[in-house]
C-alpha cells in the first residue's frame, strides 16, 4: 500500500490492522474518526505526517504482517467473525469488569472518587453496547444476509422496515461515535489506565481489563464502520442498479 499523507487512516487500518498500534502509540482515533488523512489527523497529534508515515511504512514494507486482510473478507464472514470474537467478548467481559470497579470503589473511593464516575461510565455504555449488539444481531447482520442472498439469486433487494439499509448503519455510526466519546473520557480519569501507587492488585487488574476491553472495542468498531458497513452500502447499491 503506497501512502501520502492524504491517504485516510481507516483505509490504511483497513488493509493492515496491525498498523492500528501506530495510531494507538500516538493516541490518533482510527475507528470513530478514521475518515481523516494522515495529514489532518496529524496536526491534532504530537507527532509530524513524516515521523507518522516513517512509522507506518516500517509495518506495511519492512515486516511481515501476520494479522488478517480482513478488508478482502466477505460480508458473511465479517458479521460472523464480529459475532464470535467482539459481541461474545463484550457480553463475557461486562459482568466481571463490573465486579472489580465496585471492588475497588468501595476499598479506593475515599481517596480517588474518579473510580466512581469511571464505574458510572462503564455501566452506562455497558447497558448501551448490549442493546447495540443485539440491534446489529436480530436486525442488521440478518438484513445483510438477507442481501447477499438476493444478489447471489439475481432478486430484488429485500423489503425491510427501515427501507434503505444506511438508516440503521447511520444508528450504529452515532453509538460508536458515543462509546468511543465515552472511553476517552474513562482513559483521561483513568490515566490512561495506570493505577496510582497506593493501588492494589484488584485497583491493577480492574484498569487492565479496562484497556484491554477498549482496544476490543477500537478493533469491534473499526471492522464495523471502515470495512463491514461501506462493503453493506456498495452492495445495496449494486443490487438497487
């Protein structure tokens, strides 16, 4: 993949996730704002488009990537694969993050009452991306399936209740835009996830589950929104011509 520094940073994602640690390194939002150049995203960041471009060609040229092309993967495998490896993750993960902030609230919330607003937070968009799932599980994913269906038969596209299949790709778009507000706002009273030095182990573990689950949901939305729902749109448009 050749770069410039108008090349969109979703794109570049896109065809090499593993070049999604980059952009983590330099804390450049690639999932919810991944439709800017590297140029824009740059003079927001602490870093120059040719420090930046250095960076990413190293991964793209000078290694082997062994992660997944999942740009090149069907819509059928995508929704799948966001099924088995992010919504099942999220549903497992919620309960025992859970556990640990209420953990740690009680024993550190004297002495830190950000830990408060942190588990206020997480339970908010907890509640929120479960009903996001199951919306993208019972109505889009089978919608999709549905359209893959009608091109492969040569019918026409398939009726729905919300007529066009960009309104509720336009829906999940404003919650990812929501969650990821919501996770920069735990990182910065977080930290960044680093727990202070009167912190026990539970203190540790609970802001290391929190990182953890974030960067799922950095990949959980970038597979969604850069590659699963424009491939959704072009074939919608494909069948409607």
């Amino acid at each position: 993949m050749y770069l410039t520094e108008k090349t969109i940073i979703g794109d570049i994602v896109s065809h090499d996730y593993q070049t999604s640690t980059i952009f983590s390194k330099y804390e450049i939002d690639f999932c919810c704002n991944g439709n800017r150049s590297i140029e824009n995203a740059c003079s927001n960041a602490k870093i120059t488009s040719t420090e930046l471009l250095h960076d990413l060609e190293e991964i793209l040229i000078n290694k082997e990537s062994k992660t997944a092309n999942y740009n090149s993967s069907s819509l059928d495998f995508l929704s799948n694969y966001i099924y088995e490896n992010h919504h099942k993750y999220v549903e497992q993960k919620i309960p025992e993050i859970k556990q640990y902030l209420n953990k740690i609230c009680d024993v550190h919330g004297e002495f830190h009452s950000e830990l408060f607003t942190i588990k206020d937070l997480f339970k908010e968009g907890a509640s929120e991306l479960t009903t996001h799932m199951k919306k993208e599980e019972l109505i889009l994913f089978p919608f999709i399936k549905k359209m893959l269906q009608a091109e492969k038969e040569g019918n026409k596209l398939p009726t729905s209740s919300f007529d066009t299949v960009k309104n509720p790709i336009s829906m999940m778009q404003e919650e990812h835009d929501t969650e990821g507000e919501r996770y920069r706002e735990i990182s910065k009273l977080s930290n960044n996830y680093n727990a202070p030095l009167d912190a026990c182990n539970s203190y540790k573990i609970a802001f290391a589950m929190l990182k953890e689950f974030e960067k799922d949901l950095h990949k959980h939305i970038h597979l969604e929104s850069n590659i699963l729902f424009p491939k959704a749109l072009e074939l919608e448009r494909k069948i409607n011509n």
